[in-house]
C-alpha cells in the first residue's frame, strides 16, 4: 500500500537585506578580514551608494582611486570631492580634509584606508595626520570612527600630548567611553613604575611574577608571534607573547593543557635559536592596564619606571 502523501513543506525565503543591513555586513566583513559579501540586487540610489562602499573598501590606496559610480546628484559631487582630495599635493590636503563632507559610508572608509597608507609612508606630519583623524572623527560609519579614535588616541600617547588627549575626549559624542577609560589608564602610567604580570618564561615554562624592569631590558616588545616567524629583536630588548587565546586568569598559577601546549609549541621554536621570551596567557592582566591594542613597545627609564608607550597605530612596525 503507498504512503500517503506527506503536506508540502512551506519554502522559507529570507527577506532580502535592506540597504543599511547591507552596508553593516560589508563593513562587518571589511573589519574582520573577511571576504566581502555577495553584491545585493538593488536598484537606484541603493544600488550606486553599495557600489561606491564597495569600491572604498577594495581599492588599493596606494596607486588608485575609488571608482565613482554616481551619474548625478550630491553623492558624485562628494565622491569627486574625495577623489579629487587623494590627488592633492601636501600642502593642499588640509583646507581639503576640513572642507571634506562625509555623508556616505563610502567616503569614511575611502578616506581612512587612503590616510592609513599615507601615514605608514610617513607621508603625514602630525599636524597634517591630526586634521586628518579630526575628519574622520566627525562623522561617518561608526567603525571608521572607531578607527580614527584608536589611531588619534594611540598617537597621542605615543607623543605623551595629554591636551590632544583632552581635546578628542570632549569632541566625542556618546558611545566611545571604553576606549577613552583604556587610554586614561594608559596616560597614568607614564612616569610611574613597571605594572608586575604573571609571565611564564620560555624556553623553561616557569612562571614569575615580574615588573617589566625585572625583565633586564630597557624596551619590552609586546607582540603575538606573526605567521610563525620570530622577529629579530634589538639588543636590550624584551619580548613578551601574547597569547592567541588568552583565556587564564592573571592569579592562576598553572596553565591549563591547551595554553601550555601554545607555550612549549613557542619554547620549541625559540630553543633552537638560543632565543627566550616571556609568555602572557591572560588577557584581563592587559585589558585592566589598557593595554589592549598589539604590538606594543615600552621603554623604561634608567629606574625602571615608564618612559613611552607606543601602541597599535602609532607602534613600530618591527621591535
């Protein structure tokens, strides 16, 4: 006898993103590292700003600009505007940057990528990097603003500029006021003596707890290891790894199977070398000095005592 006929299933089709849904997915994607998402069918405006997005984020700002897909209208008058500005000679670039509108995604994120080139060129002085922050920092997606802070503010510490520190501070608007509590911190503690962290010691895996001054260094690098080479570090310098999962309490006093494999994987690498460092499992021990942007390079006084931090943006590129 045949089964009897089973009731269709009803077909579920997920509604289609609307223009902002997909203008947070690509910003999303682009902050993650992702590949970016599928282009959505839009049509119209929606359709050209999600294109000129689109164009910000994969662009390469060291030799191109950002196709300008509007026809018409306020929206291509400020993706030339913004062409034409990435164009500019230096002396140019500020009353551009200031005069700038920022009403489209696209532009924020053009911009941000355009001025982070530039600067790792060392094409910006700090004048020129400052009014390009304040640009950013003004308007746009909330990520680009987010970028801008953290450049602004590690920059400012690394020049010890507490009145820049001030300025930013009173300039925000609501939302940012973790990210200002964390560098608070930070400014606190220059001039005052090493913080102690619990670090086990590589290649022998035992753990002590060291001010950064008993490391026998003057500068301590504060790095995770970068796709599995060691970087060669200056004499009189102090590495301490990261850990990629940082998952210990900072008062824990053994670490448990898979961050102490992490840690002999490291030794293992760093023996043959003749190389040591000092492992951090913990993430809260960072987080709680605001120290929370890697890679970070300390310099002590002859004391001991903190002299710079340089941090995320404004950190070197090498120990």
């Amino acid at each position: 006898m045949p089964l009897p006929a089973q009731p269709a299933q009803p077909v579920m089709v997920m509604p289609a993103p609307s223009s902002q849904e997909a203008e947070n997915a690509l910003l999303e994607a682009f902050d993650w590292g992702r590949s970016l998402p599928s282009i959505p069918k839009f049509r119209g405006t929606a359709a050209l700003k999600y294109r000129w997005l689109r164009a910000a984020a994969t662009f390469d700002p060291a030799s191109e600009l950002p196709a300008n897909p509007f026809a018409t209208g306020q929206e291509r008058g400020e993706a030339e505007a913004l062409r034409h500005l990435l164009r500019l000679p230096k002396p140019q670039l500020a009353p551009a940057l200031k005069a700038l509108p920022l009403r489209e995604a696209g532009t924020a994120l053009a911009l941000w990528r355009w001025g982070r080139a530039q600067e790792r060129a060392g094409a910006f002085d700090a004048g020129l990097r400052r009014t390009w922050e304040d640009t950013l920092l003004r308007s746009g997606p909330l990520m680009t603003r987010g970028y801008a802070l953290r450049h602004a503010l590690c920059w400012a510490l690394a020049e010890q500029d507490e009145a820049r520190f001030a300025s930013i501070r009173a300039s925000l608007r609501e939302g940012f006021e973790e990210t200002l509590t964390e560098f608070q911190r930070l400014f606190g503690l220059l001039g005052a003596p090493s913080p102690v962290l619990r670090l086990w010691l590589l290649p022998s895996l035992d753990y002590r707890d060291l001010r950064l001054d008993e490391l026998g260094s003057a500068r301590i690098w504060i790095c995770p290891v970068e796709g599995g080479t060691l970087p060669a570090l200056p004499a009189g310098t102090a590495w301490i790894i990261p850990s990629a999962s940082a998952g210990l309490d900072e008062r824990e006093a053994s670490l448990p199977e898979s961050l102490r494999s992490e840690a002999k994987s490291l030794a293992d690498q760093l023996q043959p070398k003749g190389r040591s460092a000092a492992f951090a499992p913990s993430r809260s021990a960072f987080e709680q000095l605001g120290l929370v942007y890697f890679p970070v390079l300390i310099e002590l006084d002859p004391k001991g005592s903190i002299r710079t931090i340089r941090m995320g943006d404004a950190a070197p590129s090498r120990p």
